[in-house]
C-alpha cells in the first residue's frame, strides 16, 4: 500500500509542477502583452540604450 501512496504523491508533485509553469506562462504572457509594452521583459532588449 505504501508504494501507491508514493506513487499519488508523485502525481500530485508532477500537478503541481504543471500548473506552476501554466502560471508562469501566463504572467510572461501579460508582461510581455499590451498593458506593459515597456515592461521589465522587453525594455532592456528592444531598445538601443
């Protein structure tokens, strides 16, 4: 029974994980999107200074 519960407990780690680099995706998503055109993310490669 132990090695089941390792198992859910992997699965639940790898969810976890998932759903961490969707949020992540989606945050670099809005700073790069149209509310922040001069966000952190481009300002520094964008432009010639």
């Amino acid at each position: 029974m132990s090695d089941l519960e390792d198992l859910k407990k992997e699965l639940e780690v790898i969810e976890l994980e998932e759903r961490l680099e969707m949020v992540q995706l989606i945050a670099a998503d809005a700073a790069d999107g149209p509310q922040s055109p001069n966000g952190n993310s481009s300002c520094c490669f964008g432009s010639g200074h």
